[in-house]
C-alpha cells in the first residue's frame, strides 16, 4: 500500500517520464466520440441516430476513395457494407463497436480536404458529469448474428451454382432453395429457426440469400438494357437508372416505393413519375419484379 508520501514522489519523478507508446492521433479520438455517441443512441433510443450514421456513412466513403492505401484496402468489405442501407438494419452495439476498432486507426488517412465536412467542432470545455445507464443495454439479436455470419459464409461461396444464380439474376429453382437451406444449416451458420426467420423476413430465403450477397452489377444493368434499348434518354433519366444499378448491386432487390424516396427525389420531387412516362414507369415496375421473381422459386 502506497503512502501519501510515496505517491507524492511517484507524481514528481516517474509521472512525467515519455512512455514507449506512440500518442494517439486526434482523428481516432474523435472517431471514437463519434461511434461512442452512435452506440448510446441505439442503446438509449436517443435523437441525433440519423445525423450520426451520415457521418460514420460519409467516412467509409471517403476511406474508400483512399483504397489504394494497403491497410483501407485490407478493410474495404467492411468500409463498403457500411455504406449500404442493409447494414443498417437491426444494427447493434457490438455491430459498431467493432467498426470503430477496425477503422479507427485509419482515419487519419482521409484526405484533408475532405475531413472538414464530416466531424463536427469539439470546444475544449470540461462540463459537469454525467452517469450513463446501461441497464437497457441487450446482447446482439441472435438473428442479426446469424445474418452477419450468413453474409460472410456466402460471400465466400460466391462461385456455388446457387448463389452464383442469385447474383448473376438467373431463374432460382426449388432444388437451389434446399441446397442454400442445407449449406446454411450443415456449415453451422444458422439454426432451422434462424432460417425459417430468414424466409419469413424476406419472403423466402431465396431473397433474403440475394440481399446479403447483391447482386453482380453487370446482371443489374443487363436487367435495363431492354429498356433502353432504343430510347434516347436525358442525362436525370440515365443517372436515375444508374442509382436504381447501384441499389440493386448492394442490396439485390428493391421495392417500387423506393423510386419515391430519396435519393431519387433529388433528381425529381416526384420520383420516377416525375422522369418517366406512365408507360415507361410500368416497365422499370416490370424489371424490378422480374429481377425479385428471380430469386424465389
């Protein structure tokens, strides 16, 4: 036990000495507020989520831009699914305590230029304590384990005939349902509940499958190329068609009622119908049903 005198020593002599580890940047720091900030809001159902995922979300988009740097490149899957609406869903604390691990120490490497627009000023003033209850913190869903596992598995298994379907927006048949449920169930990834919640979620495994792998966006242009074929379309048309590649790239399928939300109301307050034609509106609905029949058998 260390006397008062003892301590008093310690302070003057050894507290000041350099330590062997290097000082932490102020980028990771604030990194870490900001996740830390993220993860009270999902435990505490605080206001401010929206602003804070924009961020984290305005980030991964700038760290992706530096892929060329080996250690960005090393976490590039996980910078990308950050930037899609299906990671999002159900997030978890445990979900984003290990993106601020994994991304912390590579902040620092956001080119300057672009760093302004996505922390906001902190002031130097030291405000009264407070305690931070988390009696209402919950373990991860089991399900949103079970997605996040099934993800990785499949990502793995791209070249399955099955999955190989899915991506590339081939007809899927019975027999391929049954073989993505036993590949599911025999590697371990999911149990006969998580599965049969993954069919009930999604409408059939078969989309819940195409929502964790996307789909190849060479599939998701060919799915419009009857539709413009022959038309000449403005430049708002092509770049509305091309956010429409891009969602289902990420995210496999899309409902019609995305086509009236942002960020395709920017182009249009009125979304597709504000573009489009009637009879063109009908064709896109067509493609995209087409596309998520292809996906159920």
């Amino acid at each position: 036990m260390l006397g008062e005198e003892e301590r008093d020593v310690l302070a003057e002599n050894v507290a000041g000495l350099p330590t062997e580890l290097d000082p932490e940047r102020l980028e990771a720091k604030q990194f870490d507020l900001l996740m830390l900030n993220l993860q009270l809001c999902v435990l505490r159902r605080q206001p401010g989520y929206t602003k804070l995922k924009k961020q984290v979300v305005e980030i991964a988009s700038a760290l992706e831009e530096q892929a060329t740097i080996p250690i960005i490149r090393a976490e590039l899957e996980l910078i990308q699914e950050i930037q899609t609406d299906a990671w999002w869903q159900d997030v978890t604390v445990g979900m984003l305590e290990n993106v601020r691990k994994r991304l912390r120490g590579l902040v620092h490497l956001i080119e300057k230029r672009k760093r302004k627009p996505i922390y906001t000023d902190f002031e130097d003033e030291l405000g009264e304590g407070a305690l931070v209850d988390f009696e209402a913190f919950r373990p991860p869903d089991s399900f949103e384990k079970f997605r996040e596992k099934a993800r990785f598995f499949l990502r793995q298994h791209q070249d399955h005939i099955a999955v190989h379907k899915l991506r590339t927006n081939h007809q899927l048949t019975e027999t391929d349902l049954e073989e993505l449920e036993r590949m599911l169930r025999e590697s371990g990834t999911g149990t006969e509940a998580d599965i049969e919640r993954a069919k009930v979620s999604a409408d059939g495994l078969g989309l819940f499958v195409r929502s964790l792998v996307g789909l190849d966006r060479a599939a998701a242009k060919e799915a419009f190329s009857a539709f413009m074929a022959g038309r000449m379309l403005v430049g708002d048309q092509i770049e509305f068609i091309d956010m429409i590649v891009d969602h289902l790239t990420e995210s496999g399928v899309m409902e019609p009622a995305r086509l009236y939300e942002s960020p395709y109301t920017d182009l249009s307050p009125l979304g597709v119908e504000g573009l489009f034609a009637p009879g063109m509106v009908d064709e896109l609905l067509t493609v995209l049903d087409k596309v998520r029949r292809h996906a159920a058998a």
